[in-house]
C-alpha cells in the first residue's frame, strides 16, 4: 500500500525543488545589481575627485591611477617603461601590483580611497575655519603665527612627514625673512605632527626628462645655496623644536641654529652616501667642530642615526625633554627668552655670527657645487630609481 509522506517533508521537498529552480536567477540579480552601485560609485568618486581642492600626494595618485586603471581596463597590459622615466614607471609599478584585483573589486577600492580623501580635506578644512591667533596668511606648506614676541615656524606637511619640496623651501626663506624683519624677539622652527621633519622630498627629483637632469641639478643646487644662505644671514636667535624624526637637510642646518631642543621621542640622521649624495647645510664643517671629527664622519659618511640623548651627548642639540611634557617644558622657556631685550639679542647673535660668517657662505657653496654632480652622477639616480620603486610597491 502507497504511504504518503508526512507533510512538513513534503513541503521541504518542494521548498528544495524551488530553490534549486530559483536561486541561479536571484544569484545573477543580485550579481548584477552589485555590479551596477559598484559602477555607479566608481562614477560618482570620479566626480568627487574633481572637487578636491588640495594636491592629494604623489602616492595617493599613484593609487588612484592603479585602480582607475585596473578598474576599466583590468590587470596591467602595458610595456614596463624605461628605468629613467620615473613617473610612467611609478605609474606602471603601482598598476602592476595589483596583480589579478577584479575590476569590481578595484572599483570599489577607487571610490573608498576618493572618500578619504574627501573627508580628511573636509576635516582640514574645519580647521582652517577657526585661525590661529597672529597667523601669517600666504603659505600653504607652513603654519607661521607670532605671538609673545615669538615668531613660529612649523612646517606642515604631516602626511608626508613634513618633506621639503621646491614650494616649501621657498616658502620657509619667506618666513624667515619675514620674522628677521617684524618685531618679534625670537624665531622658532617646529614640525607638525608625529616628524620634525624628514628633509628633502625625492619628488622634486620626478617629472624630469633624462635631457633636462643638468638643469635640473643645477637650479637644485642655486635653491639649495639660498635656502641655506638665509640660515647663515638670519639675524635674530634662531631655536629648533624637534618635536620627532629629523632627516637629512632638517638635520644639517641645526649647527645654524643657536638653539636645539629636542624630544627624547627625536632622532637624527643623515643617510648622504645611502643615497648616493653628500653633506649639505655647512654640515661638512660645523659638525667636525660640534661633535668632533670621529663622530662627525660616523654620522656623515657612514649614515649613522642618534637618538636625541646621543645627539645631545655630542653637542648637536641643547637639551632633551620627556616627551610627554616637551611642548608645556620648552614653550615656557621660549616666552621666557622672548621677554628678553629684543636688540641686545638680535646684536649679540650677529656678533657670534660674523665672526664666522664669510667662512659659512664658502662652506655652503661649495657643498652645492660637489651636490650639483653628485645629483647627476649614476649613483644617486640608481639611488632614487630604488627609492620611487619601493614606494609604488607600498
């Protein structure tokens, strides 16, 4: 006799039968539902991306170009680009690594990354709102502000840990100027965020054509001489707050400086002959009379790195503080001085000054003159191809 199956089997048994007819077709409905916000995102990213206001960086372009071009055209298919040709080869490179990344997948992450970049130059923007109390206007790579007789320069480039380009080096000779001028007593130079600052930026070393690399080592090396030339000339006491990591030419032009505290957070290093250079800033003679002639060659020749407790045994900086209470320590200090008579300052400094000064602007010209070959010879170009291909591999 036929037995009929419970009706709740039954019903699963049927529910199955149903599934198995019905889920391919969701599937694909949600699959291309999926691909159509993912498309519509990628467009509307592009759209925010015009709005931008700020130059994102060279390696959130770089970024950006990979995904844009992985998300249209798939995984890279163009030739590597010769070695010299730092930007298609920072492009290529950046593209390549993303390997076998779907076009959905890529799509997606260009419209994360756009939307970061749009809230953070928001945040940025708020803050802007609300200036700094004696703020200086005109300066995009710098915060400069005077108050209590003292004039602040703080670079700020925090998201590229306060680099040197070609605008920054000019506008912190600006600056200088500015506050050997005005009526402040003291000139001060700080970094914003977690660096002091990590010297020359290597980006003012792409975009060039292998036909263009002499003028652009020669109009280096006139920007170079001047910028230290305004550290020889300034005339007013000039204190360095090393807030943190301090780099190659931010490092040098501290034996120009009259005073440098430090963060015991701080370090210093000079890594010239890593990258195929040499010492700058009147390193090359300051630092033999500051720190000694042993220890100066072990920090310019062979690269080695102090911590601020170092630095400070070896004459380099003044004095160190704990950093959780360097800002409130040193800023005290700093009003403290600045309370001081303003022209028995400023006199007595160009009296310590000139008694070197002629010696100093020899020093520097000559440093630019050894850099200016040094930028064309094969070991600082092999040096910065290396650099540019670490960092699109980031």
């Amino acid at each position: 006799m036929f037995k009929r199956k419970p009706l709740l089997s039954r019903w699963k048994m049927e529910f199955r039968q149903a599934e198995a007819v019905c889920l391919p077709s969701a599937h694909l409905h949600l699959t291309a539902a999926t691909m159509q916000v993912s498309q519509k995102d990628f467009q509307k990213a592009q759209e925010q991306l015009k709005l931008l206001k700020n130059d994102p960086g060279n390696e959130a372009k770089l970024k950006l170009y990979a995904l844009f071009k992985q998300a249209t055209e798939g995984p890279c298919n163009a030739p590597k680009p010769g070695m010299l040709d730092f930007v298609k080869k920072a492009k290529w490179d950046a593209w390549n690594s993303l390997g076998s990344l779907s076009q959905d997948d890529a799509r997606r992450k260009y419209a994360e990354l756009v939307s970061s970049l749009v809230s953070a130059e928001s945040a940025d923007q708020k803050k802007e709102a609300s200036p700094e109390e004696g703020r200086h206007d005109g300066y995009e790579t710098l915060l400069v502000t005077t108050k209590n007789n003292i004039t602040k320069i703080m670079f700020n480039r925090p998201d590229k840990k306060n680099a040197i380009d070609h605008k920054m080096y000019r506008e912190i000779m600006k600056a200088l100027e500015e506050a050997g001028k005005n009526d402040s007593t003291i000139a001060v130079i700080t970094g914003n965020g977690e660096y002091y600052c990590s010297g020359n930026d290597l980006n003012n070393f792409a975009n060039i054509q292998p036909g263009d690399m002499e003028k652009m080592a020669k109009d280096a090396a006139v920007l170079l001489k001047e910028f230290v030339d305004h550290f020889i000339d300034f005339p007013k006491p000039l204190i360095a707050v090393i807030n943190g990591p301090a780099i190659g030419i931010s490092v040098t032009v501290l034996g120009l400086c009259d005073v440098v505290y430090a963060s015991d957070m701080a370090t210093f290093h000079t890594p010239f002959s890593h990258l195929g250079q040499s010492p700058e800033g009147c390193s090359s003679y300051l630092f033999p009379k500051i720190m000694g002639v042993a220890k100066a060659n072990e920090m310019l020749l062979f690269n080695k790195k102090l911590t601020a407790a170092e630095a400070c045994a070896q004459g380099l900086v003044t004095e160190v503080f704990p950093h959780r209470t360097f800002q409130k320590e040193v800023w005290a200090r700093l009003e403290a001085y600045a309370s001081l008579p303003k022209n028995s300052l400023a006199v007595s400094k160009q009296l310590l000054r000139s008694l070197e000064k002629e010696k100093l602007h020899e020093v520097n010209s000559k440093e630019c003159e050894v850099l200016q070959e040094r930028w064309l010879s094969d070991e600082c170009i092999n040096a910065i191809v290396s650099f540019f291909q670490r960092k699109s591999k980031l």
